[in-house]
DNA sequence: CCGCATCCTATTGGATACTG
DNA sequence: CAGTATCCAATAGGATGCGG
C-alpha cells in the first residue's frame, strides 16, 4: 500500500506539493459536473443514464459519460449494464462515492444557504471595479 | 434579497438546473488552485502574496493573482494593502471563506485518508481497461 | 436507450518578461 | 514585493450524427 508519497518528506500536512496525490483527487471533482453527480447520486439510490442527464440540466451525452468514467476509475461509481433490450445502465456510488458525495452536498447545502450573501458581494465588487475603470460610454 | 430563483419553481431542491445559483459557486471552486488557496487560509491567518506562491507549490502569479481575486469577489476574500515600501499585501479569508475553507478541508483530508483506495481503484480499472484493448505491441 | 465518433470552440492555465 | 502584459498550449467542454 505505498504509495509513493510521505507527507513527513515535505515537511507537514498543509504543504501543497505538484505532487501531492490530493491534487489528483482535487484535480477529478473540479470537473464541471463531477460535484453535481456527486450530489446526485449521495443518497445511494442508482440512477440511469437518461435520469441524470435530465437531473443535470444542460450537460451533454459526451461529457456526461466522461464525468461518470473518472469517477468509476477513482472507485467512486460502479457502472451496472443489465443486458435487456432496450438496455438500461445503472450508476451508483460506492460506500467511498457516497462519502464523497455527502462532503460535496455539505457545500452545496452551504452555498445554497449564502447565494444571496455572495451575490452581494459579487455586484459590489463590479460595481467598485466600474467605478474605478470610468469607461468611455455614457 | 430577490436572487431571482425559486427552487420550488423547479421541482425540489435537488434539481441542478442551467441557472441554478449553486452553480456560480461549485464553478467558481472548482478553478484547479481554488481549493488549495481555501484551505491554505482556512484557519484565518492572513497570507502575504509569495508565501501563498510558495505553499501552492507551481501555481504562477497571474494564475494565483486571478484565482484571490475571483475569491474577493466571490466574499470569501479580503485584499489588504500596505502602502509600505516593499509593497505588502495581506489576503485573509471573511467568516465566509473561512467556512468554504473548512468544508473544504473536510475534502482533501477525506481524499488524503483515503489515497491509497482511490489509487488501487485506478490502478485496476486501467489494468481492465488495457486487457479490453489488447494493443499491438508485445 | 445508451453512448461513441468526430469535429470544433472556448476557456483555463502556463511560460516568460517586464513594471510600480 | 506584488503583481501586470503578452503570448501560447492544453484540454475541457459542446454540437451533431451514427451505432449496438
């Protein structure tokens, strides 16, 4: 089980290192979508393909499938085929997917109780930003 | 305090739909340094600018500078300058940041827990993957 | 129904050099 | 010290159409 890294070698836990396996893990839910399905799926309950595309409005069939294939390959979702016709596709976070799942909903929880908060804060900094860039137009 | 969306409207609170306020959030975290800038400041002590380059081992200054300034405006970031000479500018999580931060936290400890799982995952899916496409050469 | 193949664009992020 | 300016590369993401 090595892993080829000791966080003792560089010098303490918060030390954020290019190549720190973290980053890896960082590196796989920064994808536009991965929290989402994420989110989706925390609760254990599979899901077809058709289901989240749905829940994920706006994602694309490609990129859908490239966001469910790095978090099979992470060993956060299993991907179950039953082979009827028509065929249906299952995906379902395993027990460390649904760990995962359940930290990223504790963000989004937060971040839904603080939209307005931010949004404040977002127009007064453009706001500030406008009026230090006096622009041309009236 | 009209944010101009009502989760009701669209059929519960756990519909990820293309305006959904809770998406300006994830994409604004999911910038690749984001996370790491949260977490490095997430216990409240400010930060200079080069000692952040220096823990976000990699990251460039026009990256780092455009990665704070989304968190300034996002309010989970304050911006201090010190008209001293060198220039000094301090950078300092608000309460807000400071919660990102810690939920944050939650994640990469999580992920470093769990490094080697998540890397034997990896390890066997490309194994499978590679015997599914038996390649040409020896 | 699931999702791959192809092609394409946009955005992000990085390298390098320079300034208040 | 703390950035900015410029240019460039990588890749993520998207549109469309077809295949099992």
């Amino acid at each position: 089980m090595d892993t080829g890294f000791d966080l003792r070698e560089h010098g303490g836990v918060d030390v954020f290192l290019r190549d720190c396996p973290t980053r890896a893990v960082l590196d796989v839910i920064a994808g536009k979508w991965t929290m989402l399905v994420l989110v989706a799926l925390a609760d254990g309950r599979p899901m077809r393909f058709a289901e989240l595309r749905r829940r994920l409005d706006g994602v694309t069939p490609k990129v859908l499938t490239q966001t469910l294939r790095a978090l099979e390959r992470e060993g956060l979702l299993t991907r179950t085929v039953y082979p009827t016709v028509p065929p249906r596709v299952e995906y379902r976070l395993t027990r460390l997917g649904q760990e995962a799942g359940g930290l990223v909903q504790r963000i989004t929880d937060w971040s839904q109780a603080n939209v307005a908060v931010m949004q404040a804060a977002r127009e007064e900094y453009d706001g500030r930003a406008a009026r230090q860039l006096p622009g041309a137009a009236s």
